[in-house]
C-alpha cells in the first residue's frame, strides 16, 4: 500500500482550520487537524512544502517510522509549528490503519477502558452571578464538570468572558486586540466565584479554573491556597510553564490540583513536571503534541507518576482532533477528562463527526477510523480569513502573558 497523494486544506467556517487529508492508492484516505490557532498558514506551508513531498510513496502503516522520519530525521526538532504539522500526519495515518481495519480507533488502542469521556463544559459571565447562572445552564444540559470564569471588578475584559456563551471565540481581530490585567484585582476576586458557586450548587459538581498563564509562582500558590475550601477539580495554567521547576513552588503551598500543558508539544515539555510530580492533569493534545503516536507517550510517561489526562478542547481545535482525543481518552488507563467547547454548526458541517454528548460525557462513535470527515466542497466555500488571538498588558502598559 502506498500514500499517491496529500492535500492541505484551509478553510473558514467560522474560524480558520487546517486540515491535511492522506490518500493511498487503495482509495481509503485519512484527515488529521493541523490548526495552530493565530499560525494556521505557517503550519499548511510546513505540511505543503516540506512535509507533503516526503509522504509520496510511503507505506501508510508504518505510522511509527514516519513519526520518527519527520521528528529524529529532521535536523530542526519541535516547536509548535513542526509538531502541529507531525500531528497532522500521524493522525490521518492512524485514521487510515483504523479504516483498513474496520475498526473504530479505540480498538486500535487498546479497547475501551470506560463506557464514555467525562467532558467539561464552559460556563462565564461578566460577574459571579451571571457566571453562576451560566453554571446552572450546564448542569441541566447534563455536564458533570464546568469551568468557570468571571469578569474581574475593575478591568475592561477578562480571559474567559464572552458575549457568545456557547462557542467562546479569543481569536477575535485580523489584528491582535488588547487586554488590560491586573494581578491584585483578579486575586481579590477569584476566590469569591467558588464561594459562590459551592454555596449555590454544592460540592456534587466538578468546577474548573483557568489562570491562563497570568500568574508568578508564588502568587499562583497564594490562589491555590485560596481555592482550597472549594475543592476545585483543578486549576489550569497557573504560571506559564516554559520554567518547569517554577511548579515547585506552587505545589509546596497548595492541595488545590494544577493542570498545565495546552501549549506544549513535545514529552520534553513536560519531563520535570511529570515525574516530579507537580501536576495532577496533563493538556496536551493530540493537534499540538505531534499526534496520536506521541500523545500517547506522554500519557505512558505520565501514568507511571499519577498524572491523569485532561486534554485541550477549545473551539481552535477542530473537529478531527476532538474525535481522535476521544478515542484515545476512552483507551488510555489514566483518563482524566476532556474538555469539550463546542463548534459553531457552520464548523459541525464542514466536519461531519461521530462523536456525540450524552449525560456530561462525549462517545466516540463506532465508525471505522476515528470517524470525522471533511467535506471539501462546504469547505472551499468559507476562505481564510486572518485572526489573531489577543495580546495582554498591565494597567501600566508593560506586555504580560495573555
Ligand atoms: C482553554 C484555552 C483556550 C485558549 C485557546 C488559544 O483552556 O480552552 O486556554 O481558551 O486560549 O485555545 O488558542
Ligand atoms: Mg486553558
């Protein structure tokens, strides 16, 4: 069997998406996600000019082989761009083997090791009350955990607070848009949503919170500390984590459980925090850490060191990447959670999938493969369109981390 042919398709319905899609002289093909939100042409030109050339004429099985072709062979390893583009073509690859099969890509993996994928849903507002009442909203459509975020008194915008509530969109401008933060109103104020939501709706829900990278070490731990009496399910991106060892620091103080890793892309990214363990949930995924093949490396790795799975699932990601994480989070033994932000039905079209949402979980779906499809001719009717995420200041004008 031979791969005759591979195409980069770019396209917009709603937000940009990258999709590589593998075809072999056998006529089955396979899709794999290579959207790198605010990037996503960086990512089709890697594919299309220096990935894409190299995949003609290989065997579509050899999926490990050319992992490593394009990871250990390129002299140039990692970052976001080579390991979104790897991951595009390890998942289609997988898709592939799974069709040939005629098994859905569970079975690929193992089999399942739990009926569904406890998933969490987003609930924000410009307040606690309107994030409380958001809350409520998900907990009648079924969802047994939640993020929550609330506008912080005294800024203009805050990470997490829509206007859309169902399909949070950051990357909002063909030109970067700016945030304003202020690390002492969002500490004074953050503590005071998970009162609120305890005393509302109990101890019975899981309840999230992402920091989105705003915090030192020590102030993250200072929040941790703060968060204890509502038992959060964790807390995300506390600090950014480019500094592994700053994670020490934040774990000495607090119970509260830390997730991190929705930027990373490779094992190495997360070596220290693994087996250190200063992490409780692990955010890779499968579109930005080079695909099925070394995603499922890390979550190895990381079992071995009681560090559960909670891969990214934001709205940048698409469809295809969705499908090939729930596939993987029904095998793998340390399954954590998924999160799960909903596509536009622009998006959803575009993407046919078999996956779908029952009682606070999502289900893979029993088709071949990891059983999301494109449809090119709706694809091709929505074109690019540049959109950067934001970027974020201090009151005082310094650049921070969005
Ligand atoms: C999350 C993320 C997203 C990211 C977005 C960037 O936890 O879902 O932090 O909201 O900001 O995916 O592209
Ligand atoms: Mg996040």
């Amino acid at each position: 069997m031979k791969i005759t042919d591979a195409k980069v398709i770019v396209t917009c319905p709603g937000r940009n998406f990258v999709t590589l899609k593998i075809i072999t002289d056998e006529g089955v093909y396979g899709i794999g996600d290579a959207t790198l939100n605010g990037r996503e042409l960086a990512v089709a030109s890697y594919l299309q000019e220096h990935l894409v050339p190299c995949l003609i004429g290989r065997d579509p099985h050899q999926i490990e082989d050319i992992w490593q072709y394009f990871y250990r062979g390129a002299y140039w390893r990692r970052g976001p761009v080579t390991m979104t583009a790897i991951a595009a073509v390890d998942t289609a690859l997988w898709d592939i083997k799974a069709k040939i099969a005629g098994l859905p890509l569970y079975q690929l993996l193992g089999g399942k090791s739990r009926s569904g994928v406890m998933v969490y849903g987003h609930a924000n507002g410009r307040d606690i009350e309107e994030t409380s009442d958001e809350v409520a909203k998900y907990l009648e459509m079924g969802y047994k955990a939640i993020r929550a975020q609330a506008g912080v008194p005294g800024l203009a915008s805050t990470y997490g607070v829509s206007k859309d509530k169902l399909f949070y969109e950051p990357a909002d401008a063909n030109l970067p848009s700016e945030n304003a933060w202020s690390t002492a109103k969002y500490l004074d104020s953050a503590p005071h949503l998970f009162e609120k939501l305890r005393e509302r709706f109990g101890f019975g829900p899981h309840f999230l919170h992402d920091v989105h990278h705003r915090l030192t070490p020590i102030e993250a731990a200072r929040l941790g500390k703060a968060f204890e009496p509502y038992r959060l399910f964790w807390m995300e991106d506390a600090t950014p984590a480019e500094n592994q060892e700053g994670f020490r620091l934040i774990r000495k103080h607090t119970t509260t459980p830390l997730a991190v890793g929705e930027v990373f892309n490779t094992i190495y990214d997360c070596q220290t925090l693994i087996a250190e363990q200063l992490i409780d949930y692990i955010r890779t995924t499968v579109v930005h850490a080079g695909g099925i093949t070394h995603l499922r490396r890390i979550f190895d790795f990381a079992s071995l060191y009681h560090v559960r799975s909670g891969c990214h699932g934001a709205t940048d990601l698409s469809p295809i990447c969705m499908g090939a994480s729930l596939h993987l989070g029904i095998a793998i033994p340390n399954f954590g959670v998924q999160e799960y932000m909903r596509h536009t039905k622009e998006t959803d079209d575009v993407f046919p999938h078999a996956y779908s949402f029952r009682d606070g979980c999502l289900y893979p779906g029993e088709t071949p493969g990891h059983g999301v499809d494109i449809d090119e001719a709706l694809a091709a009717k929505f074109p690019y369109s540049r959109a950067y995420l934001p970027v974020n200041r201090l009151e005082d004008g310094s650049m921070w981390n969005w």
